[in-house]
C-alpha cells in the first residue's frame, strides 16, 4: 500500500486492520523489480552486436 494511504487509515480508523491482498503485493513488487533491471540495464549497457548468417 502507499504510505499515504496507510498514514491515513491510521489517523483515520486507528481501530483499523490493514489487509493487503496478494495480487497487489506481487504486482507492485513486480514494478520494483522491472525499475531496478531497468537501472542496473542501462547502467551496463555494452554495444550489442547482432550476427547474420
């Protein structure tokens, strides 16, 4: 979840559970997982030679 979201639940309902469910858990972590590829890609990016036979 957004922190801001979380903050304001718990200012708001602070007898609250929060409950995240699992589609969005991996989801969001898939995002962060293609961003840090992404990164470290460009951060080594070699000249790709491309071969025709």
């Amino acid at each position: 979840m957004k922190w801001m979201y979380v903050k304001l639940t718990e200012q708001e309902l602070p007898q609250a559970k929060m409950v995240v469910d699992k589609f969005h858990l991996i989801r969001d972590t898939n995002v962060k997982i293609n961003e840090a590829w992404r990164i470290e890609q460009e951060a080594t990016k070699k000249e790709r030679r491309y071969w025709i036979w």
